[in-house]
C-alpha cells in the first residue's frame, strides 16, 4: 500500500525521518519510488565514486562465514566441531536458530545441557545478539556491499546521495518534493557528521598504523548531533563505509560491543610476545591500543585463545 501524506503534517512525521535515517540508500531509493511515483529519484554515484558495490575487507563476511573463522578458538573437539557447524548453518542472517533445540539432540544424540554449552561457546566468540534475533551487518550478499559513505586516502567524507527531480505546477506535489529535499539533506548532515567522527576517533587505523578502531559511543555522538541515542543507532544500523583500508559495517565504529576479529589477533600478538602477562597486563596494554575492556573480559578472551599460544609454544618447542 502507498504512502499517503498528510501535508498539513508532514514536518511531524517521525516515521518517515526514520525510515530517511535508517535505511540504505539502496533501500531507501526503492521505498521512495515505491511510495512517492509522482516524482523522479537517482543515486548519485559518479562524482562521490559511490558507484557499484565494494568488496568487504577480510573477515567482514557472512554471519556463518565469519562463525566459522572464530569456532576454532573454541578448541572443540571433532564431535562438538561438528555440532557446532551444523547449529551454525542453521542461523538466519540475524541470528537467530532456524531448528528446534530438541531436533539438534535427537540428531546428535546429545543432552541438553551439553546443547546449551555449545550454543554458549559460539555466542561468546560471535557477535552480540546472537541466538537472540538481533544481529545486524550480515547477510547473503554481504561479501560484496554498496557503501553509503566513503573516506577517501586523504580521509576526506562523502555520502552516497539520492537526487529527486520534479517537473510541473502542481504545489501539492512541489511541497512532497521540498519535504523529501529537505529530508534527504538532514539525512545527509547526519551520515556526513558521523562519518567525520570515525575519521577524527581513527586516523591511525585509517592510515593502517593500528588494528583494531577506537568506538565512539552512541550516547557521544547523540549529543554531538543534537539527536536522540536511537536515531544515532538507526543511523548506523546497516549501513558501510569503505576506508583506504578496507570496506566496514558502520557499527563496527560505534557502541560499546567488542569487535571480537579486531580484538583476538591483537591479544594473540600480546601473549606471544609476554605470555606471563596477569589479565590486568594486559587489559592496561589493550587500553593503549584503545580497546578498554574489563579485567573479567580480558580473562574471558584471553581463555579463548589459551589453547592456541600454548600448541603454537608446544611446536616451537620440539
């Protein structure tokens, strides 16, 4: 069903905004034609050097791609490998299981406390919200994407852009056509503000000189904006940016979750380097790399990985 608006409050319509923040420009492109087919719409690819899609960094996969990476540092066992594999192809792209707890048992013949230890090895090297439904960044097509920002090697901004084009007199359709401009350029104020605080919070991973990038907080760039915390999250939700070093979920730069691919090859390099290091060493040596986390954290990672250091020291060894 069409969008109808009511002209008289189009200025107050908060869904609308949000959908202007929240979607991708690709999305938002179709939800415009779809809605509003009294009007003329094209993105503007060209002259930002948005045109067609960017291929992700490394590591920056499908949900079930980038699960099969991190179960390794689990140190299953062939069986639970196994188990892990199929619960994990059996994910939708938010994370969420597509079969029963008790088909999984009766198929691998399994209790259900040894299930639910599985399910909770995954989700502490996963990303948040999975099993819960909630994760975001990933999908089928997500090793080929279509950014909405850029920064460029010179760590200039650009945003993908939507043009609208009207042609005629009737004011009906002139004042949908200011209204929708006008949303577009807040929508564009939005990703332009955000997409100059990655650069501020991360020249030196921009320029490839750390590894892992300083997370701005919501609460932050919400007050920097003037805007509500759950706007600053819509804006962000889904959508990428492509770095001189690489193409990344815009989340992978805001909030207060550890990006888990950044975090574990650094604390590998740091045991290795000092593996006497106690868990306060080391969360002190991740804070100078600009990853504050607790000590209780930083003991669960580095058990994580214990398994690794130690064969890697086992086979120097021999």
């Amino acid at each position: 069903m069409r969008l109808r608006l009511d002209l008289s409050r189009e200025f107050s319509n908060r869904e609308i905004f949000f959908k202007f923040v929240e979607l991708p420009t690709g999305e938002l492109l179709e939800f415009l034609k779809d809605s509003f087919p009294h009007v003329s719409l094209d993105a503007e690819d060209e002259e930002t050097g948005l045109s067609g899609t960017s291929r992700l960094r490394s590591g920056e996969k499908s949900l079930q791609e980038e699960l099969m990476e991190l179960i390794v540092l689990l140190r299953l066992d062939e069986e639970e490998e196994h188990i892990a594999e199929y619960i994990i192809y059996n994910l939708d792209d938010s994370g969420k299981l597509l079969v029963e707890k008790r088909e999984i048992c009766e198929k691998f013949s399994i209790t259900q406390e040894k299930l639910e230890n599985l399910i909770e090895a995954i989700k502490s090297v996963g990303p948040e919200g999975l099993f819960e439904g909630c994760v975001s960044g990933f999908g089928e097509s997500a090793s080929y994407v279509r950014p909405d920002l850029v920064i460029r090697d010179d760590l200039s901004v650009q945003v993908r852009e939507i043009a609208i084009y009207f042609g005629g007199f009737n004011k009906k359709i002139e004042k949908i056509f200011l209204y929708l401009n006008e949303l577009l350029q807040r929508r564009k104020e939005i990703l332009l503000s955000l997409g100059n605080m990655i650069v501020r919070k991360n020249v030196n991973f921009l320029l490839g000189k750390s590894s892992y990038p300083n997370k701005i907080k919501l609460i932050d760039a919400a007050e920097e904006l003037e805007l509500h915390v759950s706007t600053v999250s819509r804006a962000v939700s889904a959508k990428y940016v492509k770095t001189p070093v690489g193409t990344f979920p815009m989340r992978v730069f805001f909030g207060r979750n550890v990006e888990v691919k950044f975090l574990l090859p650094l604390l590998c390099e740091l045991l290795r380097n000092n593996p006497n290091s106690t868990d306060e060493e080391l969360r002190r040596s991740l804070k100078e790399h600009g990853i504050e986390l607790s000590r209780r954290t930083v003991n669960k990672y580095r058990n994580i990985i214990g398994g690794i250091i130690h064969e890697e020291r086992s086979v120097s060894e021999r």
